[in-house]
C-alpha cells in the first residue's frame, strides 16, 4: 500500500470521526442529556437530564409540562433534602407574599405558621385576626388544610394553601395538647393589617387607679419594617407620661428582622451592650451584634411576658433583656427558633432563604429548638380562658412583680 492511499485511509476515518463527534453532541444537546466527567467536588447532572427527557417522551399530556415549573420544583426538592425546616425556596409569587408579611399587610387569617417537630404548627395567631378569634392558638397542630393532609407540607406551601381572598373561607384541622381529637376550624379570611406596637398605663392588681398607673404595658406584635419608627414614637410618649416601670408583652410575637429587635434592645440597654451572638459552628468566628440605641428605658425595672408563640426576634430581645440585666421572664416556654436565615436572590424575583447560622444569646445559651424558659412559670389553660376570658393570670404576675422592682 503506498503512502498517498494510506493518507487518503486516515483522512476519510478522521472525516468520519469528527462527524460522528459531531451527530452524537447534536443528538445530546437535542435530547438534553449532560453527560459530566466527575471531578472532586462537583455534581453529575446528566440524572436529572435523562428524567426531565423521559418525562418529555413519554408524560401521557404533555402540553401539562411547564419548564419553569420543572425548574423551581428541583430547586425546592433540593432544599428541602436538607431537612431543615427554615431553609426554603421561594419562587416569584411566595416571594412577594413573603415581603408583604413583613410589610405588615395581607390577605389571610393571621396566622404565623412553622415546623416543630416534624409537624406543621401555629407559632402565633396575629392580635385581632380572624386566626386568633376562631381559637387558635400557639402550639396547634394543623393536620389537614381544606381536607388535604398538611402533615408533609412544607411552610410555604401550608401559606399558599391558607391564604386566600379576603370573605373567602378555609377549613383546618387542628389537634391541641390535651384534646382527645382533632377538630375542624372554619375561618374566613379577611386583609391583614397588624400593628406593630400598643402600649398603654396600667395599675398593678389590687392597686388604686385602675388603668391610670404608672407602669408602661408595651405590646409589640411583631419585629417588622415599621417598628422602629413605630417604636420611636412610642418610647417618645411612654417618657413624657407617668411612667415609672415597663412590662413588655412579647407573647404571640413570631419574630421579624433582627434589625428591628437590635434597634428596641437600644432603648432599654446602654450603648454597646451584646444582643445576640451569631454562630457559624466552625464555618468562621461568631459574630456579636451590639446595641446603638439611646438607652433611655434603661434604669427603669422592668418584666418580660414570654409565651409559646415568642419566637425568633422575640426570644434574641427577650434573652438579651435578661442576659445583661437580668431582667425576669414571666409566662411559658417560648416556641425554641433560634436559627439565622439569609435570603440570597435568584434570578426572575425568586430567592433562597438558607438557615447559615445559629443565634446564642449574649452569655452564649442556644435558642435552636430549647426556646427560654421563664423564671416565673404561669400557665393559661383553655379551661382559664373560658372560666375568667377577661383576666390574664400571666400579665397579672408581671404587674405584681413590677411594682416591686427599684
């Protein structure tokens, strides 16, 4: 065989190489299918290509499929495989729904909702919504949504499920501590506007003067965008009145922003005074956040109201308070959500919510799934509520342990 036959050999298998090459990259990329080399700390995708390719082959309707969807339901699956309750995916609509919370308006009951030991449960029902004034109550279990098991649900879709129109109505199955059944609550849904704070004058029991005492009853409902002005404007009222003493009602209060927490622990510690230690376990070194307020609430002797619907924000400013100065808390055990979510965005207005730390209070005491004890217990059954509906046994306690305080 001589030299320009053997070339002409080579060049038609070259020829016919490259265009194999070539056919079987067209028919990968036409049927999406990623073949990956692995390598050390990298993923091989082409699973999840050869599902979504049969799934396009061979779903009975196809014109169901909706690629958008596909993507956003593996992003959630893939969040969810974490088993943390608190690191979610938010796709453009939840993610709207999710700043409007914040903002403090809505349609819905009011209720804040969350996983606690595996099972979907009421945190806190909002003041004065239609959640609260069906009965919820913090520590409820919600077994079904609208006859629809709730027990795999994850919290945003539990919301999505709850939510609804204003007049609209929807049907939870709840089981509480200490009934033999569930029961089925009918509430009807209405706009959500919550305040962020109310305070108030009031005299301890058994004292003259009724309401017009001289102890601040601060309510704060929620740590949301608002309540730092809210709050301002409050404390500017509270110090030009008769006021000699704060008890400050956190019950029912499922959290917010951290910022909003840090700007209250302001006005009752001096400048400079820890209010949460952010820890990373061995990721990098924790972080303190610090007090930059005004300290004007600071020498006044004070009680904190804590329940099991006191969550996030609420236990870092309530754990704060009695950290440095030792301020008591008066109630039951709050809900135990000491966690730190940062949201990340993601492109076309979805975004990641991802638990990245764990919040300690200033002498270094968890929060995650222990919550705060109080150091003066003082239950409400539901037997309470309807026996006395107007007494509040635990605001009482504070109110006696106040007027004692210098």
């Amino acid at each position: 065989m001589n030299k320009s036959y053997k070339k002409v050999i080579w060049s038609a298998v070259l020829v016919i190489a490259f265009a194999g090459i070539f056919c079987l990259g067209a028919w990968v990329g036409v049927n999406k299918i990623a073949y990956h080399v692995p390598q050390p700390g990298t993923i091989d995708f082409s699973l999840f290509w050869d599902a979504y390719n049969k799934l396009q082959k061979n779903f009975i309707t196809p014109s169901k499929i909706d690629e958008q969807k596909i993507i956003y339901g593996a992003i959630d699956g893939m969040t969810r495989s974490l088993g943390d309750p608190y690191t979610n995916f938010f796709d453009p609509e939840q993610a709207k729904r999710f700043q409007q919370d914040l903002n403090g308006s809505f349609d819905g009951i009011g209720v804040e909702v969350g996983i606690k030991k595996d099972l979907l449960t009421v945190i806190a029902p909002l003041k004065g919504t239609p959640g609260q004034k069906a009965g919820l109550k913090s520590g409820d279990i919600i077994l079904k949504i609208n006859g629809q098991d709730a027990t795999n649900l994850a919290t945003d879709e539990a919301v999505s499920l709850i939510r609804g129109p204003r007049g609209t109505t929807v049907t939870l199955n709840i089981f509480r501590d200490g009934w033999e059944t569930a029961k089925d609550i009918k509430i009807i849904r209405d706009t959500i506007k919550v305040p962020s704070i109310e305070w108030s004058l009031l005299a301890s029991p058994g004292e003259a003067g009724g309401k017009d005492g001289d102890t601040a009853y601060i309510q704060i409902y929620q740590f949301d965008g608002p309540l730092t002005a809210d709050f301002k404007k409050a404390a500017f009222e509270i110090l030009q009145s008769p006021a000699k003493r704060i008890v400050l009602d956190l019950r029912d209060n499922p959290g917010g922003y951290l910022s909003a927490a840090q700007d209250v622990a302001g006005w009752f510690l001096q400048k400079g005074q820890p209010v949460a230690i952010e820890d990373f376990g061995n990721a990098k070194p924790q972080q303190t956040y610090k007090t930059e307020g005004s300290s004007a609430f600071a020498s006044y002797p004070m009680v904190i109201l804590i329940n099991q619907g006191s969550a996030s924000a609420s236990e870092i400013l309530a754990g704060a308070l009695r950290d440095n100065r030792n301020i008591k808390l008066v109630g039951t055990k709050s809900f135990g959500k000491g966690c730190v979510q940062q949201v990340l965005d993601l492109r076309g207005g979805s975004f990641l919510k991802i638990t990245v730390a764990n919040w300690l209070t200033p002498k270094g005491n968890s929060i995650s799934d222990v919550g705060l004890t109080p150091d003066v217990k003082v239950d409400i059954t539901d037997q309470d509520a309807l026996v006395q509906p107007q007494k509040d046994a635990q605001l009482d306690k504070a109110l006696e342990i106040v007027k004692d305080l210098k």
